[in-house]
C-alpha cells in the first residue's frame, strides 16, 4: 500500500509541492529531544522515509531519526514543531493547525488511517487517494 501511495503521488502532483504526513511513531516530541526508538515499530516509523523515496516530492519531515545530525539526534525546535504538528493535524484538525502546515507550503497530507480517527476531511481539503493503509489528501 505504501508502493501505491508514493506512486500516485508521484504521478498525480507537482514536483514542487510538499507533502506532510502522521506516519511517525505517535509520540510527540519535545525540542532538544531524540525521536521514539521504542518499541521497535518507533524506530522503523522515525527511520523509514518511503513517501519521499518512492513519491520523489519534498516533505515538511521524514524518517526523523535520519538527518544531516546523524541517526538519532536530538531535534531542532523547527523539526519538533514540524513532527507534532503532523501528529496533531491527523488527530484533531483545526483551522489553525491547517493554517500552520500551509505556512510550511504544505499542500498534501497522507494520513495512517489506524492512526486518525477522523473519517470527514471536507473542512480541511479534498481526498484524492485512499487505500486500506492510507488515505491522501490535499490541502484546501
């Protein structure tokens, strides 16, 4: 399902455009702080940057654990902000958060659809894509 969704991606924006996504380990991280490595799901969520590798688009962040610091190294405020913002925005949209991403230039957001408990997007955008895994939706 992943394979779909980055080629979707690929074949359906532009390749300028940034992508956010929930598809890290589901706790927030504090500035100054190391991403999840525990349980072992954590690292492989923080580590395994496949929308960007198979999609070939920009993202506002992936694989966290992997930087120009090196594997695991604390984040940055701007990357703790980008991280908790996309598990926030996946949680409990609002407008604000949707403003937020937008500010990033964000204009796609692929949701973990067992990690959203949201099933109407129309306030925020427009679903473009939807798998069993994921669901693809671009920013209104």
């Amino acid at each position: 399902n992943e394979i779909q969704v980055g080629i979707w991606l690929n074949q359906n924006t532009d390749s300028e455009d940034i992508v956010a996504t929930n598809n890290y380990c589901q706790i927030r991280v504090q500035v100054g702080h190391k991403p999840p490595i525990e349980p072992e799901d954590c690292r492989q969520q923080n580590m395994i940057a496949w929308i960007s590798a198979i999609a070939h688009r920009r993202m506002l962040l992936e694989a966290p654990m992997i930087s120009v610091l090196g594997p695991g190294s604390p984040l940055s405020k701007i990357d703790s902000d980008r991280y908790n913002l996309s598990l926030d925005f996946a949680q409990h949209p609002n407008n604000q958060l949707l403003t937020k991403l937008k500010s990033y230039g964000v204009s796609w957001f692929v949701f973990k659809n067992a990690w959203t408990p949201i099933t109407n997007w129309s306030n925020f955008g427009v679903i473009e894509f939807k798998n069993d895994d994921y669901t693809v939706l671009r920013l209104a």
